[in-house]
C-alpha cells in the first residue's frame, strides 16, 4: 500500500507537468466526461481513470474498497482482460475518492426477477438525486453493486487502453499487431513493452468503439483467480485503517455518550489527565477522546473520565422501543409495493393462518473495530481509514473540521470487515475533531470494541404480522404488515440532510419483490419513527424480511400438507424459471426426500435479493450437548459467474453471518444504552458450530447479480425451518438461542 | 521502567507500564501490526502469537508478564518466504477480508507443531476461540489439512 501516497496532494502539484489527464476513452456512460482524477508522478501515465502504467508495469485502480469481498481482484480481473496483462504483473490500488468512479448501478437498482420491476427502486432514487447536491458523488462500495457497475466500465478502459497502445506502436511494428503479456508485437515476432509505449499512446484520440471480447474468449474471467490481497493477507503485511502509522502520530481513542444521539452535561478528566502516557483529554461534544502514547492507555484513561451524559432521544428499554414499533401497525402504511388481488377476503373453503414475528436490532461486529487516522494542518485534512463512500466522507469531515471538501484527502487502506458499518462517517467526523484540535499531529483514534458494539448503525428491530389462507395444496392468500424504523430515510438524512418523502423499497425488500404467484399477495411497509441509528447491515431490509417472509411461507406449506421444498417450487415456477432451478439444484445437492430421521431436522428457504436468488438447505441434529448446524447447501444464480471461488466464499460467508445473527445475535437496551458490549455478549458461530458447506453457482438468470449480500437473507429462515422439523416448535422470534438449546 | 522483551528473535527495551498487554506493545511501540486487536478480552483469538512456542492471546499478557521469546505473525513467514501454513492460506485462498488471519494462523501453527494428523474435531478444538466474521471456516480447515499433509512429507 506504500504508493498510496503518491497521490496525496502534494504530489499532484508536483506531478502535473508531466501529466496526461483527462483521457476518457469513451469509459463513461453519462454524456460529459468526468475529470480523470489521476495525476500521476514523473514517468508515469495515465490513459484513464483506471489505469497507470509507468516503468514497473501497470497499475490498476479498482475505486471500490476491499472489505473482504475480494472486488479489487475482480475489478482487476476486468481491466486485465482486455489489456493482456499477466496476471502476476498486475499492481492494484484503490485510487483517490472521485466523482469520476460514480457507482452507476446504485442509481438503476438491480435487476428483479421480472424485468420492468426495477421501478420501485429507481423511481425512490431518481427522486433523492434530483436533489442531491453533485458534490456528495455515489463513490460507494455497497448493495452488492460494484461488479455490476464495474463489468462494462472496466473492461472499456483495458481494450481502449489496448487499442491506444497498438496504434502508438503501429509506427515502430509491421501489422498486424497483437498484444500478449503487457507488450504489443508485430506480425515479425518482434515486442514493445506497454512501459515504453505508454507516454505516446496517451497522446493519441482513444479509439471510439471499441469492441469487447466475447466470454468464449476469456482468458481471467469465468475463472477461479488468485486473489491480489491474499499473500498480504497471509502475512500480517496488509494494513488495514488500524495499522497506519505516522511520523509523530498520537494514540487516540473515544468514548461517546451511550444514549445514542444524547450530549454530555459536563464531564471530570482530572484522574485521566493524570494516568500513565496520557497526553490530554478533548471535549467532542458528545463526549471525549483522550490522545495518549499508546491505544491501551488511551482506553483506560477514557474509563475514568467523569462524565454526565445526557438522556437518549428513543424509548429507554427493549420493550419501549417495540411498543413504538408496534403502534406503526395501526397506522397508514407507507408503501404497499405489492398488492394484488384482495388480501382481506379468505376464499371459501380455505385455511387461514396468521402469526406475529419478530426480530431484534443487530451489530455489525467487523472483526476491525472502528477506527481512523487523521492530520489537520490548518487548510488541509487528510484520513486514512477504511470506508464505503470516501467522497461523502470528504464532505463530512471537511464541516467537522471546518474546512471545504477539496480541503480532504481520504485515504482507504484495507477493512477488516465491512457489512455495511463503514459506509457511515462517524469515524471520520470524530477523527476529524481530534485532529483539529492537535493541529499538525497525525492521530489514530482507535474505537474499543466496547464502544463499536455500543455505538453502532444497527439493524433495525422489526415486527411483521402475517396472515395467510391455502386451499388445495396451494397458498391462496399471502398478506405482510411489515413495521422497522426506515434505514433508508435515517441513512439519507445523515449524508444528505433530509430524507425522500414516498415508499421506501428497502424496507420491504426480500417480501414485496419475490418471485411467487400467489392470486391475493400484500406487503405493506409501515415505518417507525425512532431515534436509534439504524444503518446499512449485509442485505438490509432483505436481512429481517427474508424471514418473515420465508418463514410464513414454511407454515403456509405445512398449514397445505406439502413438502416445503416442492410447495416453494410449484408457486415460484412460473415466475421465475431460473429461482425454481435453483430449489432443483439444493434438492439435489442435498438429496432432499422430504423426510428426515429422527434427530435430524432440514429446512429450505430461497429470497431474491440484489439481483441474484439463492436457496439454502440447512441442516440441524441433536447431539449430547445439544443442536448442532451440520450441513448446508447452496445455490445461487448471478447471471455470469465472473469468479465462481470467490462468489461461492461470498455465499457462504454470507449465510454464515446470517446464521450468527439468527442463533446468537441481539442489541438491546435499557436505561437507553445497548447492553451488549464485546463478543461474549454478541457471539457468531466458530469454527466447530459452523456447518459444512456446499455451494453451487449458475447461470441461467438473464441479468448479472450481486454477491456480497444475497447469501444472508435465506439462511435465517432455512435454519428456523429446520429446528421446526427437528423439534416441531415454530420460531417467530430472533435470535434462536433463546428458544432452543445449542450446542457450544 | 523499561522491560526487555524478544520479538521474532530480537530484543526491544520498552519504557511503558508493566500492565500494558503485549498486543499493544507490539502494535504501538514496535510497529509489528500484524498482531490485531479484535476484542481485548480473550474472545476472537485476533490476537494470538506465540510465546515459547505456546499460542497466548495477546491481549491478556501484561508486559511485566511477558516471559520467554515471543514470535508474532512477521515472525513465521514472509511475502517472499512464506511458512508451510501461509502456503496453504494462499493455496486455499482462505481469506476474505484477512482481519483475522494472523490469529488463525498462529493458532494453527502451534496445533500442527504438537499434531501433524489432526482429525476434524481436534482442529475444531484447537480453532473454535479464533473468530472469523467473514465465515472462512470451510477454507481454514482446508488449509490446516493441507499444511499437515505437507508437514508429514506427504
Ligand atoms: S483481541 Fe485478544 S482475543 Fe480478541
Ligand atoms: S477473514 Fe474477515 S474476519 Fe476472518
């Protein structure tokens, strides 16, 4: 990550003589070009904004941020295809926070699985961008879109670039030419490298239509490819927000009002100030951050500063924050994206079942806690720190700090883990006030995990009341009240000051827009207006919707007497061909009769999320100290498997996290604070509680879906349906550790 | 008062308090970040290093009590001589977004150091306190299995 800083500000005054910006080679989709934001050193070139390419070879920038995902080795992938580039040869950076790496494919949605159903989505965003100021920019990793995005974009910039380069070498090669191994070579064999190219075709037009290799063709794509972080990543060398280190840097950390959203009456620092390494103890506000020589003591002089915190601005307990919740159920829905036929009349000869879930909020937990390192020099900022959106970061720290947006420079290194948590900008904004008030100090302010699980964007609780009637084998009647405080609204009011008025699809996603045909369907979205921060969680409002829907389904299925699998089967078959393929392929995988022996229990669930269905089979057992997840299977269909290692250990990674949340994962409050605070409150599954595995990835979906999210919302309901045929008892309730006895 | 320590086979004169914990001696004041802090209360393992060939959490041992050589992830392998275990991550490409890895992988080293065969659930055993939030479990087995088979010659 060294070259990192090379593009700081300061070497871009010095670079940019020697630059060629501004080359779009036709990269763009929107009418204007945006500024290529590259400005690289002497003797480097850049032939758009993904790419450098100087002495060493080439460099690719992959503008969306490695959490986990493995999306800078994709995007790579993507340039390199065209390029013909070795794959060893290949440098990867994130490159700077631009507008010009705008994620285009958060603004159409994604695909459903009819098309001319992306409208819900697009219409709601359409309407929030009209009004959003340009500046803020949509540089954001999230909702499981950068591949998508990316798929077109960057294979564009590596087949220009490679066109350039073949009409710079045109001159000192006889034709035909072809490019292999980062060189162009004549019809005589003989070989340019890129390098030695680079600064003449950077002067040529880019060729305006380019055409774009077919799949048959693929020499990177379609492949299971070594990712670019892994020797890092085996090493202890990659350095993620939490490793970097600066001359001169303070040790930092913060302790913020617990009552989420409250000030802080007045505080007592006199013993801090005191304690071993403590260099001084800053008012945030909303609490403290004590500067220190090392994080340790940092944490424990925050410990012992005195402090009156204010009151929080919600319901102070569990049970209030559900009443509040609840009452949403009587009022006017905000949207009913789904309504067909009419959901109030039970046909003749029908059995009508209904049935209350819920679900509590959840923590984000990456294994990283929160942290960034920030230097404030008076009329310039710079934060490194791992992140989803570094532009809208830049806007928020600049009004921290006092300073105008092009004032920041973000850097984003590595995350350990971000599921949504860092696409906020709270990190940044503390950090940003801690720099400014020890100007000309780098300082890291490193979170404890105690205050990252207690200051949280939660997942929020939700309550949904089902009702529905089968007649004949069949669901006739499937009705969804659906009541969570909006995360949409509260996460658009945070980066842009207010929120959409209109529906909101994301809160009813993964219930509204699934693929069954069922002749009277409702969901309606009621939202709660409570002041806890909820914020983006892996999958969103997929993640509590996925099971209410799915676990409804599953009593539905037994309420007609049906196999659950096949009952899923028959309604989603004539919507969607390629999702009833995928309940063919886990019934497969794992042999599924529909019966199970005793002491084992098996359940199924499937959701259409970010464009890509998936379907798990999950199996539990008894065993002497309890139930025990054995076995999974999964199946999911994204359309084109770019890199089918890396989607099947984002789909199982995915149910993972969704299973750790249904067995063990729960926030709750009281006096207004989250009373879990580290892993022994908030535990995940392990090594030995996690099931073996399978997955398989098709092809048959005719759009191109998301990965990193779609993997969570079936798992959940999977493995209550399970512990419903192993045990007989129904679970409307998260998380499964209060209602059955688990295996440690 | 200062307290020597050995890291990785070098010794390092740390003037902090005696109740610091060896992870944030080695993370601040020896710049060896590869050690990562996760919970600091012994709960997900991102911690783990080896002290006289033991696998502790290093967010429970005070400097004061530091006793024998400690070796930390940088100690066991580097990007141009990877250890027979860091292999067998890249092999498996075990990763995701690698926060927990260290630890995983010194805990395993010191599993394969005692049991170069170990069966299902002694690797279970020996890992279930290494929290992975990203679920590589699947691929972690996979690598210690293959790590083994490499350390028996096989
Ligand atoms: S940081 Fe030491 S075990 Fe978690
Ligand atoms: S790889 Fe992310 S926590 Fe293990």
């Amino acid at each position: 990550m060294g070259r990192i800083k090379k593009y700081t500000r300061r070497a871009f005054i010095v670079s940019s003589a020697a630059v060629a910006g501004g080359v779009a080679f036709g990269v763009y989709m929107s009418k204007k070009p945006l500024e290529n934001p590259l400005k690289p050193e002497a003797g480097a070139v850049t032939l758009n904004p993904y790419l450098i390419i100087d002495q060493e070879g080439v460099t690719i920038i992959a503008p969306r941020a490695e959490m986990g995902q493995g999306v800078q080795s994709m995007l790579a992938a993507l340039v390199a295809e065209e390029l013909d580039v070795a794959w060893e040869d290949v440098r990867v950076l994130h490159g700077p926070a631009a507008q010009a790496y705008y994620n285009g494919e958060l603004i159409t949605g994604h695909a459903e699985y009819e098309d001319g159903k992306r409208s819900a989505w697009q219409e709601f965003v359409r309407d929030a961008m009209d009004v959003v100021p340009k500046t803020l920019g949509l540089q954001v990793t999230g909702g499981s879109t950068a591949t998508i995005d990316a798929f077109e974009k960057m294979r564009l910039a590596g087949a220009t670039a490679r066109e350039a380069l073949k009409l710079a070498a045109a001159e000192r090669l006889t034709g035909p030419l072809r490019t292999e191994n980062g060189q162009v070579i004549g019809a005589d064999g003989s070989a340019i490298a890129y390098a030695e190219l680079a600064e003449a075709a950077a002067k040529i037009a880019p060729p305006e239509d380019v055409i774009l290799r077919p799949s048959s063709e693929w020499k990177y794509l379609g492949r299971d490819m070594p990712r670019v972080d892994m020797v890092a990543k085996s090493t202890g060398t990659a350095q993620y927000g939490a490793d970097v280190r600066l001359e001169g840097m303070k040790f930092a950390t913060v302790r913020i009002n617990p009552h989420l959203g409250g000030g802080m009456k007045s505080y007592d620092a006199s013993t801090a100030e005191k304690m071993a390494g403590v260099e001084r103890v800053i008012d945030l506000g909303n609490g403290i951050a004590v500067v220190a020589s090392n994080t340790w003591l940092a944490f424990q002089a925050a410990d012992a500063v005195d402090i009156d915190w204010e009151d929080a601005p919600y319901p102070a307990t569990t049970d209030g924050l559900f009443a509040a919740i609840e009452k949403t159920l009587d009022e006017a829905p905000n949207s009913t994206l789904r309504d067909e036929g009419d959901t109030s009349l039970i046909p003749e000869g029908a059995t009508e079942i209904s049935a209350e879930y819920r679900v509590p909020y959840l923590a984000h937990a990456t294994m990283e806690p929160m942290n960034a390192t920030a230097l404030f020099t008076g009329d310039a900022l710079e934060i490194w720190c791992g992140n989803q959106a570094p532009l809208v970061l830049a806007d928020k720290a600049a009004d921290a700090a006092g300073l105008s947006a092009d004032q920041v420079t973000v850097h984003t290194l590595f995350m350990g883990g971000g599921f949504g948590r860092r696409a906020e900008a709270d990190v940044a904004i503390l950090a940003a006030k801690v720099a400014k008030a020890m100007p000309d100090v780098p300082v890291k302010v490193m979170w404890s995990r105690e205050e990252d699980m207690r200051h949280d964007f939660y997942r929020p609780a939700a309550i949904a009341r089902m009702k529905g009637a089968v007649k004949d084998g069949e669901a006739v009647v499937f009705d969804a009240r659906i009541a969570a405080p909006s995360v949409t609204k509260q996460s658009m009011s945070r980066i842009m000051g207010f929120a959409p008025p209109g529906p909101d699809p994301a809160h009813v996603e993964g219930a509204a827009n699934q693929p069954y045909d069922i002749a009277n369907y409702r969901v309606a979205g009621h939202l709660a207006d409570v002041d806890v921060p909820v914020g983006f969680w892996r999958s969103v409002g997929n993640s509590f919707n996925g099971f209410f829907h799915e676990s409804f389904i599953d009593e539905l299925a037994h309420a007609a007497g049906a196999d659950p699998l096949q009952f899923r089967f028959d309604h989603i078959a004539p919507l969607s061909p390629p999702t009833a393929k995928l309940l063919a392929a886990v019934r497969d995988m794992s042999g599924w009769t529909g019966k199970t022996p005793d002491g084992i229990g098996r359940g199924v669930a499937v959701t259409w999320s970010f464009g890509t269905p998936v379907a798990q089979v999950i199996e539990v057992a008894n065993s002497d100290d309890g139930i025990r997840i054995t076995k999974a299977w999964i199946a999911c269909d994204v359309g084109t498997a770019l890199d089918p290692r890396n989607i099947r250990a984002q789909m199982e990674g995915g149910m993972i996290y969704g299973l750790s949340a249904a067995m063990h994962g729960e926030i709750t409050f009281a006096n207004g604070e989250v009373e879990q605070e580290n892993f022994p409150d908030y535990d995940a599954l392990r090594m030995g509680t996690a099931p073996v595995t399978e997955v398989q990835v098709l092809e048959n979906n005719p759009h191109m879906g998301g990965v990193g999210e779609p993997g969570t919302p079936p798992s959940m309901p999977a493995l209550a349906n399970a512990l419903f045929d192993l045990t007989g008892k129904r679970a409307r309730e998260l998380p499964l550790s209060k209602l059955f006895d688990f295996a440690g | 008062m200062a307290y020597s320590v050995i890291v990785n086979g070098q010794r390092f004169d740390v003037d902090l308090p005696g109740d610091v914990p060896l992870l944030w001696v080695l993370r601040d004041e020896l710049g060896l970040s590869g050690t990562k802090y996760g919970c600091g209360v012994s709960a997900c393992g991102a911690c783990t290093v080896h002290m006289d060939g033991e696998a502790v959490r290093s967010c429970q041992v005070a400097l004061e009590d530091v006793a024998g050589e400690v070796t930390t992830i940088e100690g066991i392998g580097t990007p141009d001589a990877l250890d027979v275990l860091q292999k067998a991550w890249v092999a498996h490409q075990v990763a995701q977004c690698g926060y927990c890895q260290s630890g995983q992988i010194m805990q395993a080293a010191v599993l394969l150091a005692a049991n170069n065969a170990p069966s299902d659930a002694e690797i279970d055993e020996a890992m279930s306190g290494n929290l992975c939030r990203c679920g590589t479990y699947g691929r972690i087995r996979a690598a210690i299995k293959t790590a083994a088979s490499e350390m028996r010659g096989e």
